[in-house]
C-alpha cells in the first residue's frame, strides 16, 4: 500500500496527541512513570515527543535539499552560543502553548521544566550568541545552511561569587544527557596533525606533496536540529566532538604500550574537552590551533563527501554550490584545508584550486582590538600543520608577487604590511591578511566598525579590491529575544500590529501612534512592571539582595572587559553614594545598578572590576543612611538563559563603550527591543539603534570616534581630568581606602592605577563627566512617567532593522547569493 505523505496539517499535534506522547517518551524512552518521574524524566520526555516533530521536518528538509541540489551557506564558527532550545523549539514549532496546556493537565508547568534545561554554553559572548541568531534566521527564512564548530564537552565556566570574587567552575552541559543532539557515527571523519611533508612524482608526472601525518584524530559529528520559526524548514548546526583514532590506538597497542595508548586517547578528546574562555584576546595556544583546524578539516570533507556524492570529481561546480562564512579569524585554516585538499588529494593545478577558493569564502570582522587579531608562530604552524605553512607561503608569494607588485610596484614597506608572514624575532602568520586575501567578501558588522575596518585596519586591502570590503549591521532572533522571553509584550504587540511581526519585525513601527496613547502606555509599563517583579524574585533568589520594583533598573549585561567600560558605571554609582551620603535629600530616583559579566580568567583587572562591584554592592546596599535610594547588584554566571530573565525587566541600558571599540554589540538591540533606554556612547550599533529610534529618546553622551582619535593624537592625559573634577579625584582616592573592604585598604587600588598611572587608555574619566549628565537627563525623564513611557514604547517599536533575518538577508543578497528553497 503506498503510503500517504503527511501534509503540513498532519504534522502539527493537538494537545492531547502531544500528551500522549509524552507521557508515552516518559514510559518508553526514559524508563520511568507518571508517579515516580523527576523533573528532568519530564523535561526530557518532552523533548523526545517535540523530537518526533523535529525529526519528521528535519528528515524532509534534507532530502528537499538534496533532491534540488542547492547552494548552501556552511557557517564556519568556533562558538554557538544556543542557550536553550526547549522553549524556542516549541515556539518555532508553533507548539507551545499546545504544550502548555497538555503539561498543565499532567499537573506540570512548563516554565518550570524549561528550567531543567542546562544552557547549551558553546561560545563566550557577541559572536557566539550572533552564530545561534543567524542559524535561526536562515532556517526560518528557508535557506539551506548548515553550521560547522566545535562540540565542546565543557562549554564557558560556570561562575561563582565567593567573597565578591568570580571562580571557575566547569560547566558541564550534557552530564546528563541533552535530547536535542543526534550521534552521527556513519559521518565520522579521520584528521591528520603533525608529521612532515614528502615531494614525490605524481602519477600525471611533475611533483606532488604528499603530508605524511604524525597523528590522526578521529571527528564524530553532533548534530543539533535547527528548526526554523513556522518549522518549515530543519537545518542543522553539525558539531565535532574528537576521538582517538582506532588506527593510532592499534598501533601504540601492539608496540606494547597499553598505557600509553590510553594517554593518547585523552589527548585526542582534549580537542574538543573546553572552550577558550577568552573574549577579544588570543590565547596563541598549540591546543587552540589544534581546534580550529580540527572542526576546519572535519567541516571540510563533510562538504566535500556531499559535492562529491552529487557531483563526482567534477570541481567545476563547486564555487557555485557551495559558500562559506568564516566567523571571524578563528575558522581561517579552513582556506589552506581547502587548498591542500583539492591540489593534493584531488589533483586540481594551483590556479584552477585558488579560483574556486577565494570565491567559496568570505570573512566576517568582529572586533578592532589588536589583542584578538590572531598571529600564530610560524615554528608552531610548521610543527602542527606542515603542508598548510607550505600552502601559505605560496599564496603569499603568488599575492605579493603579482598583485601588490602590480599595484605598489618596489614598494617593500606595503609589501611588508599585507605579508601574511610577519617577521620579526618570531616569524607570525597573520590570520587576518589570509582571510582577506582568500575570501570574495570581508564584511564588518556595524555601518561605523565596517567603515573602521576599510580605513584603519585594512586600508591597503581595501585600496587593492574597493569592493571586497562591505558591511551588514548585526541582528537578533526577534522569536528568542521577544516571543519567547517577553510573552506579556508579545501577546500585546500581537493585538495591536497583528501576528507577523516576529517575521517581520519592522511591523512594530504599527505600534509608534501609539506611543503617547495613555491606556497603551499603562499596558506597556504594566508589563514591564511585572517583568520588574519577576526579576526581583530571581535576584533575590541568586544572590539574597532585596531590591524594589519601583526604582529605575540600569542594567548593564555583557563581558567584561576595559573597552566595555564597566568601570565607568563603577565610579558613576561611587559619585552618587557620595552624593547622598553628602546629603541624604539628594533628589534623584531610586535606582538599581544590575551586572552581569564573566572576565576571562586570566584577566587581572576585569575579575578586579567584579571585586569592586560586588564590595561596593555590599556596602550600598547595607548602608541605611541612604534609604535604598541605591541599590547595586552582580547577577553571578551570566549567561543566556538569565539574559532572558533580565532583559524584558530592563529600564535603562548601559552601552557605554570608548567609541571605536565595540564592533556592533547585540545586547544593546535586544535591549531597546524590550522597551529600555539606552544610555549610550556613538558607538558600534548604538549609531543606528539612534537613528532608527531618534536622538531624543536615547541618552547619548561623551566623545565620538573621531573625538576619541583626536584626543589620543594630541596626547590624552588622564591626570587632567582626575585634578580638574574634584568629584572624580575623590571617588578615585576612595579605591585606596578600606572603606568597600574593611581592614583591607588598597585591595581595590588596582582600578586607580588603571585609570591614571595606567594611561586610561578606554578614555574612562574623560567621559565621566558627560555621562553622569546623561544618567542626571535619565533620571528626569524617568519621573515624568509619561515621558518615559513614550520613550521606552519608540524604542521598542523601531528596533525592526535589527532583526537577524534582515542581516540573514542582507549576506545573501550582498555575499552569499542564496535562493530560498520551501520545503512542502
Ligand atoms: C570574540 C572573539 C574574537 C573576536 C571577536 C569576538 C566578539 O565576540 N566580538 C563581538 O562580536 C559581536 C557580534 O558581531 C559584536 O556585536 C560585538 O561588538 C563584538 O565585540
């Protein structure tokens, strides 16, 4: 009997299907019973009926993909930061009020077994978070996508406050399993490391390369179901885990070594053991190298065992089939891979490779600190990656030699710059020039950091080929960062702009007219409120601080990290404890300062900055002279699932980077998406969160890009400003006294010496005073509640351009060149 393909209808499950099938996974699959079943039992049983779901679209996607042969983007990126995917899973899956219900009639909450979800932690912050934002808009916009990285079994450390200081601890995320990920065993690949480099005569004559390895490892892909919103489409986000190869094991083995086999085996797995836990700097570690290009060569001949499925040794069709993206310069080697495989394993003649190359990659610019652009040694490459320094230093000779001769004819000087090589004492290999040099598009990720990255970081670049160099604005996943973690506002925007906005976010413009209606701004603030409240239990809850849900919530959420500047939001809440307890009448609004950031571990000052906070915390928040008028709170392990927590209760939102620094930044549109204010520098993204929601309701302050260069060309001094403001000199002077750590003087002095003896290179006290206007200017709107409803409600409503399906769109349209492709 032929069986029937299930139409869409069929597909979607009522509640009492869904039921069933939960409470039959809880039997069947977890080996439990309604009476005896734990949270989690519930949580996973849950998971495995959505699954059904997931896997029935999953299944159809591929086999639509492959039947149409389409272009695909692989999305190369050592972080995804997915957070949790229960809920959005649901959403996507336009099943989760269905799931609600079924689970309430179980007598279960679903909010509540959401909570047993550990958060998916494989990334540290922006670029991470980015990666998982856009997997979710490909998939919901149709286009076939896959994402390649690492399967970490430790993702960032979980961190702990204890005494006011952050520890590491190891989080461990699929201890106990994670239902949302799927072994592939019949897709394993086996990667070469170390060894050396043999010429020898190819069998079409002349001299092929060949790379005898000195180790191989084995790749086992994770594949994580990547469910569009409306769940059409299910792509995948394809994680490699590391293995010791059974072919080395066997051979330690059988010389008699045992043991040492298994140590061999622990130093396979320790590729994909941890994350780095460094944001914006590089570690220039063997390890970290060893990882890149191990999910690089694993990605790789994933892509290429699929081309070579349809499309045999025939490379002619491969630049046309297949994009990659490099998420920033962590991914690079895949370039030289690609190179290696095709010259020497599949025989292509250099020229014929290097044409497909440059035109399969593009490269994306997350940051302009010179601490992240990554340079390896070349002694180190040379060890790890024989054939890859060989393939390198061609390429490098082919471009200086024909392209920058041509253009700066015996200009030795330009040629040293865009070398790929970098002499000196040690010879580097920069990884930045490589992408460049091997990708069609080299993009940045806000209009201002793209024009930075033209002008000041690759300028000759850019001079060689003007158009290679474009830029796309950053976006968040409006489902995550609204639908899912703002449910009241949702259920309100869907009243009164109709359902498609979380397709198509700039519908929220519908809501502008009503910005100064007074029954949509009591709705509004209603909401917030009770986001307010919801907060207030979970801060309570965490860290046992009281705070009121009347005061105005400041929240400044991200890593931590001297540029972000958080030490400016520091000395702001000193100057105000100062202020009242100078006088207790002091007016302003009660306010609660809230952080959440993780320092890289190793990075002295930032876990300094988290001392001082959680000291200053302490003190303010006992001291009752000051009648709760200032409340400080450090929100410990920061992480997405608390992002969503704290956003929707956000009034104010801290963006208060030295302008310049911050590329884009992404927390400052889920912000103002929610209805926060933003108090913010003409940095990154905030440019055009300004323009789309108008300079009059965003508290902008302090110096501008072109201020912050010309304040450092003429030589910044920041004793000028500590002498000159004698509010700021005492609140400086305060750090050297015990007055945060009793018995202790100087424990937080640290942060002065930055700030003076240090050069203050972020420019912290030369916008001290500007941005404590901008809170005073905050404060004043907020006791006109009027005023500040109307603000928060245009913030939100005309947030639409940030939307990661427009920037999903604008790399199509502009690099990827991608046709959506409906699976029915
Ligand atoms: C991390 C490691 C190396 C280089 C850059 C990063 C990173 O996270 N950069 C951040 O990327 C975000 C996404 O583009 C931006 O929004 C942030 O501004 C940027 O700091």
């Amino acid at each position: 009997m032929a069986t029937k393909k299930k139409t869409e209808l069929d597909l979607q499950l009522n509640k009492d299907q869904l039921k069933a099938s939960i409470v039959r996974h809880l039997r069947s699959t977890l080996g439990t019973s309604e009476q005896k079943a734990s949270p989690q039992a519930w949580w996973k049983a849950t998971a495995a009926a959505v699954n059904e779901q997931v896997y029935e679209r999953l299944t159809r996607t591929q086999q639509t993909h492959f039947n149409k042969d389409t272009r695909a983007i692989h999305y190369f990126s050592a972080e995804f930061l997915m957070g949790r995917l229960t809920s959005n899973n649901l959403h996507n899956l336009s099943l989760y009020s269905v799931c609600e219900e079924a689970l309430r009639e179980l007598g279960l909450e679903l909010t509540d077994l959401c909570e047993q979800e550990p958060d998916m932690a494989l990334g540290n912050g922006g670029l991470g978070r980015l990666a998982a934002c856009f997997i979710d808009s490909l998939a919901t916009l149709n286009y076939p996508a896959v994402g390649y990285g690492l399967h970490y079994e430790h993702g960032l450390f979980r961190q702990e406050i204890q005494d006011g200081r952050q520890i590491e601890r190891p989080d461990s995320w699929r201890e106990y399993g994670n239902p949302w990920e799927i072994c592939r065993p019949e897709s394993v690949q086996e990667i070469p490391l170390y060894g050396y480099v043999e010429t020898v005569f190819g069998d079409k004559g002349g001299l092929k390369k060949v790379w005898h390895a000195g180790r191989k490892i084995k790749g086992v892909p994770w594949d994580i179901p990547v469910v569009g919103f409306g769940g059409h489409t299910v792509n995948i986000l394809r994680l490699w885990e590391s293995r010791a190869s059974e072919f080395f094991d066997w051979d330690v083995f059988n010389a008699g070594g045992y043991v040492d086999s298994q140590a061999e085996k622990a130093q396979a797995e320790t590729i994909s053991k941890v994350l780095y836990p460094n944001d914006e700097t590089d570690a220039g570690k063997e390890l970290r190298l060893i990882q890149q290009y191990f999910f690089c060569a694993c990605s790789i001949k994933d892509i290429m065992r699929r081309y070579k499925r349809v499309h045999g040794s025939d490379f002619s069709n491969f630049a046309a089939q297949i994009a990659i993206q490099l998420n920033d310069t962590h991914p690079t080697v895949a370039i030289p891979e690609l190179m290696r495989v095709l010259v020497d394993e599949e025989d292509l003649n250099w020229d014929a490779a290097w044409t497909i190359c440059y035109q399969v990659f593009s490269y994306t610019n997350h940051t302009l600190l010179p601490e992240a652009l990554e340079k390896w040694s070349v002694n180190l490459f040379e060890k790890v990656l024989p054939r890859h320094l060989e393939i390198i230093y061609e390429i490098n000779a082919r471009f200086l030699g024909d392209l920058v001769e041509a253009k700066w004819p015996g200009d030795d000087v330009i040629k040293a710059k865009l070398s790929i090589i970098e002499e000196g004492e040690v010879r580097k290999v920069r990884m930045g020039n490589l992408c460049v040099i091997g990708s069609a598009k080299v993009n940045g990720v806000a209009e201002i950091h793209s024009k930075l990255v033209k002008e000041d970081l690759f300028p000759e670049f850019a001079a060689l080929w003007p158009d290679k160099m474009c830029n796309v604005t950053n976006g968040v996943t409006p489902r995550r960062w609204l639908l899912a973690c703002n449910p009241e506002l949702a259920a309100l925007y869907d009243e009164v702009v109709g359902k498609e906005w979380p397709l198509q976010l700039d519908k929220l413009r519908g809501v502008v007219k009503f910005a100064d209606d007074k029954a949509f701004q009591q709705q509004f603030m209603t909401i917030k409120r009770h986001n307010k409240e919801k907060l207030v239990k979970v801060i309570k809850a965490e860290t046992g601080i009281e705070v009121d849900a009347n005061a105005i919530f400041d929240i400044q959420i991200k890593r931590l990290h001297e540029y972000k500047r958080q030490q400016l939001n520091l000395i702001h809440i000193m100057a105000l404890y100062r202020r009242l307890l100078a006088n207790p009448d002091y007016d302003m609004h009660p306010r609660v300062f809230i952080f959440g950031s993780k320092a890289a571990p190793g990075y002295k000052l930032a876990k300094d900055i988290i001392y001082a906070i959680n000291k200053l915390a302490e003190r303010v928040n006992n001291d009752t002279r000051i009648q709760g008028k200032l409340k400080v709170v450090f929100m410990p392990n920061y992480r997405v699932s608390l992002a969503e927590k704290m956003i929707p209760a956000a009034d104010v939102s801290e963006q208060i980077s030295t302008a310049g620094y911050e590329a884009s930044g992404t927390g400052n549109m889920k912000l103002a998406l929610n209805g926060a204010i933003t108090i913010g520098t003409l940095d990154g993204a905030n440019i055009e969160i300004v323009e789309e929601a108008g300079a009059e309701h965003c508290a902008i302050f302090g110096l501008n890009v072109d201020e912050v260069k010309a304040l450092k060309a003429r030589g910044y001094n920041p004793y000028d400003f500590y002498y000159a403001n004698s509010e700021l000199k005492a609140v400086l002077d305060w750090f050297d006294t015990d007055y945060f750590t009793p018995g202790k003087p100087g424990e937080l002095s640290s942060i002065k010496r930055s700030l003076l003896e240090g050069g203050d290179p972020y420019l912290t006290l030369a916008d001290f005073a500007a941005y404590s206007e901008a809170h005073q200017l905050v404060d004043s709107w907020y006791r006109d509640p009027a005023l500040w409803a109307k603000k928060a409600i245009i913030n939100s409503a005309t947030m639409g351009k940030f939307n990661s399906d427009r920037s999903i769109q604008d790399y199509v349209e502009r690099i990827w060149k991608l046709e959506r492709c409906k699976v029915g």
